[in-house]
C-alpha cells in the first residue's frame, strides 16, 4: 500500500461496462517530506486511482496498483490502482538514521 493524497478527480464520457458508476482520482503520492508536512505535493508522477470508497479531494487515502488492485473484481479488468483505505489520521516518524 502506497499513501497518497486527493488532488482532483477524473470524469469520463464513455468507460467499460466495469467501470459505470466509478470515480475516478488523481492522486500525489505521499513521501517522507509530505507525510511530514514539509512539502504539498510530491514529484513523483500522479496515478489516476479507482475509487468506491467516497474519497474526495485533499483526503489522505491508501491505495495499491498492480495486480493487487485487481483483486476485489470477480473478473479481470484493465485497472493500475484502487484506493483501499481513507485516512482520518496518520502519525509519521522518519527512522533515525545509522
């Protein structure tokens, strides 16, 4: 699971049968300096996350990509990431270094 946070949502004209009724995210990913509020947003690139969960923007979430989003789905489908958890808190500790 990767943590990220909500920076906009995706509209669609036309998706697979799978997909009706789906929201769409952007999503930044949340590294060290921005789960420590150091920085808003991060450079990595910005997946574009599957959502049944209510997740709007600014909201802190969990999401994992791969094979693993896959997983709720009775049958395959052609989706990179899905948001598994909506985070109302996180603390955040960097590890001391050796």
């Amino acid at each position: 699971m990767k943590p990220g946070r909500v920076i906009g949502t995706i509209t669609l004209s036309e998706a697979a049968p799978e997909f009706r009724g789906a929201r769409w995210l952007l999503v930044c990913p949340m590294g060290p300096s921005e789960l420590m509020d150091k920085n808003q947003f991060s450079k990595a690139s910005s997946p574009i996350v599957y959502d049944n969960l209510g997740a709007g923007v600014g909201d802190a979430i969990l999401y994992v990509e791969g094979s693993e989003a896959t997983q709720p789905f009775k049958n395959r489908i052609p989706l990179d990431a899905i948001n598994v958890a909506l985070l109302d808190t996180y603390h955040y500790r960097q590890a001391p270094k050796q």
